[in-house]
C-alpha cells in the first residue's frame, strides 16, 4: 500500500527533459520551439488557458511607441517582432499606426524621423537574409509622413470603409482628430495589431496536439527541489497538489511572480515589478477603419501617452500612461536583498487576484476615455465596452523603461526568462533550445527549418473557436478575439 501511495505521488511518466512553469507567451513559445525540436517537456500553467498575463496590443516592430529607447533597442525589437509575426501569422492584425507628437511634448519629428530612415534600412537587411522576413509591407511603404497641408486636403476626402492604402487610412482617421494641438508633421508607420487571444489559442491547440508537450492548465506549483546533487537521473523535482514531476532542466517563465522560485533556490535577482491596465470601450459605429492612434507623452505624468487601439465592431482598447489609468500608484516595486518576490499593495493584489470592483472599472474607463477626447473629440461618446485588460509583469534590472527582454541562466540547468515585451519570446525560447544542447541534456534532436509546421497544422476555423472562447471564458467582448483586418 506504501508503494503504491509513493508511485502515484510521482508522475508515472518518464523524467522530462524540461520543466516550465509559467503559461504565458515566453513558457508557450518555449515549449513550442522544444517540441519543433523533438524535445519533450512539461508545461505547468495555474489558469484555465494559457496566455494570461499583461495585454499586448501590437509587434512593437521598431519600437515606435518608445521615443525614449536606444536604436539598438529599436532594432531588436523589430527582428523579434517579425520573427513572432511569421510564428503566429494568424494573430497579426495588418493595419497600420498613427504616431504624433501633442505641442506640449518635448519630442521632435526630426528625431523620430532619423529613427525610421534607420529601421527602414534595418528592415532591408532584414529581407535581404531572409525573403520571408517582409512581414511589414515594402521597406519604401514602411512609414509616410503627413504635413499640416497633406492632413487639411486629407480632410476634405470621403472615407473608405475597408481602407487599403496609407492615404485611405489617415482620411478616415484625420476627420475625427484635432490636429491643431499635434507637432507637425504626424507619420503613419506600418506597425501592425497584435491580438493576444488569438495567440492564446494557436499555441494551446498547438501544445494540445503535439506529443512533445504536456500541458497541465489548472495546475499550481507548490515547491521546486534542486537534486543535482543527490545523484539521481533528473535534477528537479516540481511539486503540485498531488504530484511530483522529475525533470532535468527547468525553466521559470513565471513573469511577474520568477522572484517566489528563485526564493527556493536561494537565488539573488535584483527586477522591478509592474502592473498596468488597459481599458476596454465601445465607440458609436464609423464610417471607416482607423488606424491605431498614439498621441506621444511622458510616462507617468498627466500628459503621458494616449494609444487607441481599435478591434472589430467597434470596440476599442486604450492605454493612457499615467498613474490614473494604465499606470497606478504603488505599482511599480522592487525586489530586495533577502525577499526576491517583491510584493504589490492590497488594492492591486486584489485585482490580481480575485477582479475589478465595477465601480474602478466604470471610473478608470471613463478616465481613459477624457484622455483620448483630448485629441479626438468626438471619442467623449464612447462608453464602457468590458473589463480592463491587465496583469503585472517583470522588468530585469532597476529601469523601468527598457523594452526588451533578454533570459537569465543563474546556475547550471536552470533559465530564468525575463521578457518584457511579448515579441521577445522567440529570442528567449531558442536561447534556452541552445543551452540545452549545450549542457547535453538530449544527445540529438529532430532537424527542423525556420517554419513551424505544428503551428502551421492548425486550422484557422479552430483559432477562430477558441480565440472567441478564451475572450468570453475571461469576460471580454467577443469581438477582441476577431482581426480588424481579415486575412487573405
């Protein structure tokens, strides 16, 4: 009878290659890039479905939101973002981005024009490696620019309900913003939508399918042992509820809550935490598609950052970074010394933990919706579409401001990922592929191309199900889960 509790507190199966805990984008594409490789592993993730974590609304390809961040950082995140786009095609959302900059702001056009010759060179040794990589369009077509002249003869143009070119998209745009408060001239660049439902979906059914990975949603991680030392055949033991699962490389994707494992294993690793909100309207029906709409700002001023996002019928997401609605009091923290999960205030532990009270969600939105009306008037009819979209996210470092991510190895069989923005996924995931190799942790693996076909396999009518699924399952509008723009 002993023997038999003991073998069903162990997992039956054979020890896995690798553990990951963490269903987020970084521990889904892990796990993905693993099983492109034939390499087994077990994937522990404590919602119902994975991809819960912070909202991503765009490819960040070329980090035209961040006026702030380095060239370098602009660069990267467009090979990321182009890599991820051409992994998870049936997510990306191809319309384009108003970027401009309030008269109020220190920003200037010259600036930000440097920045976009530099990418759209960055871009063409982009497509001259690799054919596949011109997900954004024509490196020519990459961005335009707009003078006070072009957007009044813009205004005087009728709308076009399934715009096509740069032109169509700014007319339609042009007739509800107040551009006499906007620094001319105001660029539209092809930074696309990126919807994280339809992610979520994609790589569940994917993960689902393949015999490489076993998925384990509504599953809590308890404890984590490290026995590379007792001289078994594995060198992790990670315990659930009921179970212990033996692996021989672990990988914490954890996001926000990493700290609390590298507490078990006594581990230092100096990161903020962050938690922000995005906020879900519903406008009165328009006469054509808008791009998405980013009026530059100061992080965490009352003049930070307005983005509009829009999704279908009519919905719409925004973020406005200031401490009254993306960004909150006390919600950016530090880890310390000796406590390396930091720890968030009882208001925002609450939303994490058990929702928003409709009374925040009705004044947050509201409050989102007075900071677009800044710059499109006619917006101050829009009204409460849903719930926010939020969550809290790790930030390596003490800078609050980076934007990419980068995967930590601390001690010999074990990686951290530390993304920040969800197009770096990919870069952390076949890093980790690399160390596994190195270490010898499999002695070959399957030989695979640059395409996915695990990911290719799923049916689009399937993404689509599940998609609308996961956003109704968590309480948002059904339309979230749908492409503004249809795909060919």
């Amino acid at each position: 009878m002993i023997l038999q509790n003991f073998k069903s507190y162990f997992s039956m199966r054979e020890i896995y290659n690798v553990g990951i805990i963490g269903g987020g984008v970084s521990g889904v594409v892990t796990a993905l890039q693993l099983s492109k490789h034939g390499i087994d592993s077990v994937l522990f993730e404590q919602q119902k479905s994975v991809v819960n974590g912070p909202p991503f609304c765009h490819l960040h390809a070329g980090g035209n939101l961040y006026p702030d961040i380095s060239v370098a950082q602009c660069q990267l995140l467009m090979k990321q973002s182009i890599e991820m786009a051409r992994m998870f095609p049936e997510s990306i959302d191809e319309r384009p981005t108003l970027i401009s900059v309030p008269k109020t702001e220190k920003y200037e056009f010259s600036n930000l024009k440097q920045r976009l010759d530099m990418l759209v060179d960055y871009y063409k040794s982009l497509i001259a490696e690799d054919s596949e990589n011109e997900i954004l369009g024509a490196p020519e077509d990459y961005y335009k620019i707009y003078t006070k002249a072009d957007l009044e003869r813009l205004t005087e143009l009728p709308s076009v309900k399934q715009p096509k070119t740069s032109d169509q998209w700014m007319t339609n745009a042009i007739k509800f913003i107040d551009f006499k408060k906007l620094k001319m001239p105001v660029i539209l660049v092809q930074e696309y939508g990126w919807n994280l439902f339809r992610l979520g979906a994609q790589a569940q059914l994917a993960l689902n399918k393949t015999s490489f990975c076993d998925l384990k949603t509504n599953t809590n991680v308890t404890h984590i042992k490290d026995v590379r030392n007792e001289n078994l055949d594995y060198n992790w033991e990670i315990s659930t509820k009921d179970t212990v699962y033996r692996v021989n490389y672990l990988v914490n994707s954890c996001g926000f809550k990493a700290g609390a494992f590298d507490e078990f294993l006594h581990l230092n690793n100096e990161h903020l935490i962050e938690f922000k909100a995005a906020y879900v309207s519903k406008w009165d029906a328009i006469p054509g598609l808008i791009p998405e709409l980013i009026f530059h700002g100061e992080r965490g001023t009352p003049r930070g950052m307005v983005q509009l996002t829009p999704y279908s019928d009519d919905y719409y997401q925004i973020h406005g970074m200031t401490n009254e609605v993306t960004l909150f009091k006390n919600g950016l923290v530090k880890s310390q010394e000796k406590v390396q999960q930091p720890e968030f205030d009882e208001a925002i532990t609450e939303k994490l933990t058990r929702g928003w009270e409709p009374k925040d969600i009705k004044a947050r939105t509201e409050k989102a919706i007075q900071l677009v009306t800044q710059f499109v008037p006619a917006f101050k009819s829009a009204i409460v579409g849903g719930p926010p979209l939020f969550g809290a996210q790790q930030i390596p470092g003490d800078d609050p401001n980076l934007r990419i991510g980068e995967v930590r190895f601390p001690c010999k069989t074990y990686a951290r990922s530390e993304i920040v923005k969800a197009s770096s996924a990919l870069t952390v995931a076949n890093q980790i592929l690399d160390e596994v190799h190195n270490l010898g942790i499999v002695s070959e693996t399957q030989d695979s191309n640059t395409e996915n076909t695990l990911l290719e396999s799923i049916p689009k009518k399937d993404i689509d199900a599940l998609a609308e699924g996961l956003a109704e399952q968590r309480g948002y509008p059904k339309a979230l889960s749908r492409l503004l723009i249809e795909r060919s």
